[in-house]
C-alpha cells in the first residue's frame, strides 16, 4: 500500500494503485491512484476530505487527451456506473457525465427527440463535452444545455444554469473550478426516423472526411477564428503548413483529415506532443497564427 492511499479519506467507492491509463490514441501511464466514486454523494463527500496538496484529474472517456508517457501523480478521479444514466424528462434529456454522447443521440432516436443528433459525432462523454462546449456540423453544448449538477473542489454541490457558464467556442469560464456530473438537454419533439436519418447523414459525414477508424482522438487544435465564416480553419492551416501526413515515430498527422493525429502502431506520448508542437511551430512560422491545443494533455 503506497504512502498516498493511506491518507486518503475513506470513500464506498474505490482506489486503485498504479492503474494503466490509456486515451483513444493508445498510449498513456499509470495513475497513481484512480478512484471511482460510487455516487454523488460519495463523490462531494471526497472531494472535502481529500487533503488539499494531492493533485486531482478529472478523465472522462479520454478521447481527446494524451495522458503522459510518465503517468499522472495524484488521484485520477473516473466516472462511471451511477454517473452513466440516461433518462427523458418531458421534452428534455438527463444525462450522466458518464454517458457517451454517442449514447446519448441514440436514446434521443428512441424517444423521437431531435436536437441533439450532433451528440453522435462527438467522441467522449457528456462531462467533458459540457467542460469544453463539444461541438461539431454547427451545433453545440452552449445551444442545447439547460441545466448541470456540478461538484466544486470542497465538495459542495450546484445546480447551474446555462447562463451560469458563459460558453465561448470550445469553453466556458467555469469549468476549472468544477467537475461536472450531470446535464439537462432541451429537445424538440420529431420521431425516431427523422432522428435516425440526421444522425446516419452525420455518421456519414464524419466517416468520409475524419479518421474514425485510427487510434486517434478529437480536433487536434481548436480553429482560430470560428465566428469568422471567412477565416481559415485549422486544418486548412496545417495543410498550408505542409504539415498533412507529417511524422514524429509513430505519431503521424492524418492524410485524410489534417487536424487529426493518428498512432500509426506503436506512438509514445511524447511522439504526440512532440508532432503537435512541432505544427504549431511551422503553421506560426507560416501565418503568423498561434493554434491553441484542443486536445488536453494530462501529465504529471
């Protein structure tokens, strides 16, 4: 038993040692200790006792995030089971922060839901797409959300309001100060064939232009001016950087869609941080442009 665990607060959750974290690009470290609360509850009760000089992570899916080569020291807090619930509410869904968005836009198709079909080409799950205002084929977080229960880093907990956020393109200005556990989406009433066919038409689009099918994660870096409808994207950017296929080991930017790195085998961490950095350096050089990561990298 390490030092660290002995002084955590007792929790009906659990602690694990030296957990392997893996992303959607297949690589990663060990966390320290990985605790997985039963429930709210046990999570508030936690996050007040826990000793305030141990860091605290927060992973969701971890499908737009490098996790360090070197692991996370602390505690990786990881939710699931209880924080997975999806539910209708009227003309609104409820959904855990553990719930996929894929899961999500699926259960709208049941109950004949519409607004929400974006969630299905969201990678990851309704907690970190609250944290970062998800996004993708002109929808968002910041248009549908309602409501979120979140949890403050003393353990006391908040009912917020979407107006509580102040949602900018992929952010807000609160999300550092909570973990997210749960959110409330407003819908329309449609049927479950046109829901069907929205997100199949999405399904497809992503398909066609995104590497959905390499070990990858979300956007790479956020695009630099997105209320601009005549400003470069990103990728667009980066293609003009010469940057599309781009390698560093067995890190390689995307011949298909360049804002997107893939793990062609066997990627370090470091390969990954290294290429984006690596982008950033040559598309700066090029347009005078700072691309800002969108993916988050979790280190020690």
């Amino acid at each position: 038993m390490s030092e660290l665990i002995k002084i955590l607060p007792q929790v009906r959750g659990n602690y694990r040692e030296n957990v392997e974290l893996k992303s959607w690009f297949d690589v990663g470290g060990k966390a320290e200790i990985l605790f997985r609360p039963s429930d709210i509850k046990d999570l508030q009760d936690f996050l007040k006792n826990c000793p305030k000089e141990i860091p605290i992570n927060i992973l969701g899916a971890a499908s737009n995030v490098i996790i360090s080569d070197n692991g996370v020291k602390g505690v990786v807090i990881k939710l699931g089971g209880e924080f997975a619930k999806i539910s209708q509410e009227g003309n609104s869904i409820r959904a855990g922060a553990a719930a996929l968005c894929g899961n999500v836009a699926l259960f709208s198709k049941i109950v004949a839901l519409s607004d929400l079909e974006f969630f299905s080409g969201i990678p990851g799950s309704i907690g970190g797409a609250i944290a970062m205002n998800a996004g993708c084929y002109g929808s968002d977080v910041s248009q549908t959300l309602i409501s979120a229960t979140a949890i403050d880093f003393a353990g006391n907990l908040f009912e917020l309001k979407n107006s509580d956020f102040d949602f900018f393109y992929r952010g807000n200005k609160i999300s550092k100060n909570f973990i997210f556990v749960e959110g409330v989406f407003k819908t329309t009433k449609s049927t479950s064939e046109a829901v069907n066919e929205k997100i199949s038409k999405l399904n497809q689009q992503r398909e066609a232009a995104q590497p959905i099918r390499a070990k990858t994660g979300g956007s790479t870096f956020k695009n630099p001016d997105p209320l601009n409808p005549l400003a470069k994207k990103a990728w667009q950017l980066i293609d003009e950087a010469s940057c599309r296929g781009a390698v560093e080991g067995d890190a390689q930017i995307s011949e298909k869609h360049c804002n997107f790195m893939i793990n062609r085998k066997n990627a370090s961490a470091k390969d990954l941080i290294n290429l984006g950095n690596r982008v950033k350096k040559l598309v700066k050089e090029r347009t005078n442009i700072d691309l800002e990561w969108e993916i988050k990298i979790l280190e020690q």
